[in-house]
C-alpha cells in the first residue's frame, strides 16, 4: 500500500464532511436514546468503511487517475460538492428542512462515490453504496418522525 498526495487531500474531504455533523450532533437537542435499527447500522457501517476506503487505499496498491481530465473533473467536483455542502449546512443550521437534510445527504454520498469511481477503487463504490441507501432511509425516517 503506497500513500500519496491523493490520501491527504481525501483525509482533508473527510474532514470537510466530518465537521458539520459533529457541530450538529452538539447542538441539537436529543429527546431519547434511540435504539438502533436496520437502516442505522447500514448508514453507519456504509459511513465509517467509506471514510476508512477514503483515506486508506485498501484493496488496491495505491489512489490515482488514468487520465488528466479525470484529475480536473476529481478536483474541480470535489470543490462544488464540497462548497454546495458547507452552504447547506449554514442553511440547515438556520432552518431545518426535509429537503435540505436530503440534499446534504445526496451531497455526502456523491462525493464518496465520485472519488470511488474516479480513483478505480471499487470497494470505496461498494461502501458509498451500502452507506447511500442507509444514509437516505435514516433521513427519510427521522424527517417522518418530526
């Protein structure tokens, strides 16, 4: 396994989508300690194997493009997706709203996946997979509950 420059910036895109869920969890108010079902543990599994594949190339010798344009699209994607994020954020912050919980959680799951095909890692796509369909169930469910 070799790390390189790739791994890093991925360590910063994970740190990117990491911190604005832990402002929230602080912040928001807890009615009761839910008990965890189906669709959560498939979220958090799904989660923490992609942030894990993010930074570590497991499965493959190390993270790289097969094509320049495959970089441009990498960096100049990663930076919308991320910016789109972190605007959203500010505005679920402010007003909660089904359809911004989605579009976070869209956001969030397009930018594993988005890496996972342009860096050939295909593991990465499996988990980006698993952690899409418990991510969207949860947000589904929690918007329900409200």
């Amino acid at each position: 396994m070799v790390l390189n420059l790739i791994n890093f910036i991925q360590v910063g895109i994970v740190w990117i989508l990491i911190i604005p869920e832990l402002l929230y969890s602080i912040h928001r108010e807890r009615k009761t300690a839910e008990k965890p079902d189906a669709a959560s543990i498939t979220e958090q599994f799904g989660r923490y194997a992609s942030m894990l594949l993010m930074v570590l190339p497991l499965g493959i010798w190390e993270f790289g493009f097969k094509a320049p344009e495959e970089m441009i699209i990498y960096f100049a994607a990663n930076g919308i997706l991320l910016a789109v994020y972190i605007l959203f954020w500010v505005l679920f912050f402010k007003k909660k709203s089904f359809g911004k919980a989605m579009i976070l959680a869209i956001i969030n799951i397009s930018v594993f996946l988005l890496c996972g095909i342009l860096l050939r890692h295909w593991f990465l796509v499996i988990f980006a997979a698993i952690f899409a369909f418990g991510h969207i169930a949860v947000t589904v469910k929690k918007f329900k509950e409200a």
